[in-house]
C-alpha cells in the first residue's frame, strides 16, 4: 500500500521509530529495505567514520516514502536515494533521458520544495526492468518490452507493491506501450519475487537492473524500447542542517561516488544476496579499493 509523506511523517512521530540519538555530533545514516540501498547506505557510513565522524544506522527504514519522511521529520540526517525515482515518484514529472538533467531537476527541486541537499551522483544506474527467464523469451519472442505488451494477457507477472502504483510502475507501462494486462499479478516481499519467477510460479519479474539474481539466475532483461523509464543515479540526500553543522560530509561522499558504479553493485547485491556476506562487510571491502 502507498504510504503519502504525511501519513509516513505522522507514523513516525507518533510510533516514535527512530529515537534520536544522544549527543549532536551524531550524523545518523538511514535507508531503504532492499539490498543495494542498505549496502550503499553502509558503504557511506563506514566512509564517514574513516573520516573520523560518529555515525548511527538507521537501515531497512522501508520504502520511498517512509525513507523521506524520516529525513523530513529529521530522524536521520542522510540516505540514498535513485534520480529517477526522485523524478517520477517524488516530484511527478514526466521522465526526462539524460542524466545529468535528471539530477539538476531533483536537485534543484528538493532544495526549494524540502531544504534537502543532493550531493553527488554515482555512476550506478539501477533502473526499473522486467526480467524473464531464457526459456520464456524464447517461447514467447520476447525481446523487447513492446514485444511483451501485447502477450502479457498470456503470463503472469511477480512483483513487489509499489510497483502496482508507482507511475513509472505498471500504470507508466499502460500509458506508454499499451496492453501489459497480464494474466495474473502477484506481490511478493522483495526478495521473493525471483523465488516464484525460477519455480515455475511466474513468468515475468520485475527488477532492477543492477539485482545481482539477474546474472546468478541468468535471466533476461527486456530492453525498454520506448524510454519509459528515466535514469537512475543514485546519490546521498541530505538534510541541510547536517550540512551546516558536519560541512565535511559533502567532501567524504562526493570523494567516493565515482567508484559506486553498475557492475560494482551488481557484484556486491551477488555477495549478499546469494552468498549471504554481511552488508557491512562489503562495505568494507569496497571502501578498501576505492579512492
């Protein structure tokens, strides 16, 4: 279910989810409840106390809206978040192909709607996808997502809530091919929609394009040939006051976007996911190689 950022802000306050941390100088590092935020909200974490920063975690927070709220609202001081879902799900604008245009829009818009400050972009484009198996491209010609609009009638799609709303979810896919009114749509947790896609109880999943199960399973990702879907940079959001009060937070960050790249965090939601190594763990390993 769609949660509004009032309702996330009101949850917040009154269920008191994040208590605040003692002492000011803490900067407290959130993020959302899949696995690449929670290991890049990591990797800037450990980043910022190689720098000799106190940090706090306050990971797994759960989807878009409450990860924002809880920045609002001022219980955490930081999280990453995507372009393209800042974009379309946060601002409702229409997608935009370039990247850099992408981030001055959200950039400029967050600064003016909500004082919040977007600092550098990393390479990483996680972008939304569907994803199938070879033996059904096959079966069904599947190459494209034009070439699934018309024949979604005949399979069914595994997918996680938001999707079902989100405007560059389903209903983005409706207006821009057509069709997509699949046989069937089923939600699942996040992390057991490619479960029912390998054991024969979905056709198609939706994805992300950096999921690690994408080349573990080897699965297929359908090209979008019509451009629904905008750039997906991800980049630390942060709350303006944290920057006035720790500014070098800004220059331990940007310093380490660059080597937060695609295959980098497809390897790194592999290791977690598949191989069960600890987020904090690839965070650490990864801040070991980067500059």
């Amino acid at each position: 279910m769609k949660v509004s950022r009032a309702r996330a802000i009101a949850l917040l306050g009154s269920a008191a989810l994040l208590p605040q941390c003692a002492g000011g100088d803490v900067i407290r590092v959130g993020s959302k409840n899949f696995t690449e935020s929670i290991i890049i909200a990591e990797i800037y974490a450990q980043a910022l106390e190689n720098a000799g920063m106190r940090v706090a975690r306050r990971l797994n927070l759960g989807s878009t809206e409450i990860a924002l709220a809880a920045l609002e609202h001022g219980d955490i001081d930081l999280y990453p978040e995507y372009t393209g879902t800042a974009l379309i799900d946060v601002l409702h604008r229409a997608p935009l192909v370039d990247p850099r245009a992408v981030y001055d829009a959200v950039r400029a818009a967050f600064l003016q709607r909500y004082g919040l400050v977007w600092l550098e972009p990393s390479p990483l484009d996680d972008s939304q996808a569907l994803a199938t198996t070879p033996a059904i491209a096959r079966r069904y010609g599947l190459r494209t997502l034009s070439d699934l609009a018309g024949k979604a009638r005949l399979l069914r799609l595994a997918t996680i809530p938001e999707f079902i709303t989100r405007p560059d979810g389903l209903p983005g896919l409706q207006r821009v091919y057509g069709g997509f009114h699949f046989a069937s749509v089923h939600v699942y947790d996040i992390a057991l929609k490619y479960r029912a896609l390998m054991t024969g109880q979905a056709d198609i999943a939706t994805a992300f394009s950096t999921d690690g199960a994408i080349a573990t399973d080897r699965l297929e990702v359908l090209i979008d040939d019509r451009h629904l879907w905008p750039p997906y940079n991800v980049a630390p959001v942060v709350r303006s006051a944290a920057l006035k009060k720790s500014p070098r937070i800004a220059a331990v960050l940007n310093r380490i976007a660059p080597a937060i790249t695609s295959s980098a965090a497809a390897r790194m939601n592999a290791a977690v996911e598949n191989q069960n190594v600890d987020p904090a763990d690839i965070a650490a390993a990864f801040l070991k190689g980067s500059p």
